[in-house]
C-alpha cells in the first residue's frame, strides 16, 4: 500500500508540474497566474519529495543513476 501511495504521488507530481505550462494560456488575471503557478510548483515539489519517503533509498538511487553522467 505504502509503494502505491509513492507511485501515486510521484505521478501527481509530474502531472503538477506539467499543469504549469498550461496556465499562462488560461484566462486567468496575471496576480492570479502567479499564484496557481507558485502553487503548482510547491505541489509538485511537495508530492514528489514524499513520494521519495515513501519509495525509499532504491528509488531515490535509480533517479540520481538516471541523470547521472558516465566519466
């Protein structure tokens, strides 16, 4: 249960990120804008980092093995 709730937020996560770029084609007023915007992007970072807790020290390990550069 623990790894489907990491797996869940992790995608939430993306998905929070992903709703960022959609906001400046909405009709919304740019003080508004700014705060969905800041709002996604704590979300995002929020679900993503509890995501980490719940998956553990091997999931954390295979995203850094991802974006890590081979000497």
């Amino acid at each position: 249960m623990k790894k489907n709730i990491g797996y869940f937020l992790m995608a939430s996560s993306l998905v929070l990120w992903s709703l960022v770029l959609v906001v400046p084609f909405t009709n919304f007023s740019n003080t508004q804008m700014v705060a969905i915007t800041t709002a996604l992007i704590i979300g995002g970072e929020g679900a993503f980092y509890v995501s980490i807790l719940m998956l553990g020290k091997e999931m954390w390990e295979k995203i850094k093995g991802f974006f890590k550069r081979d000497k």
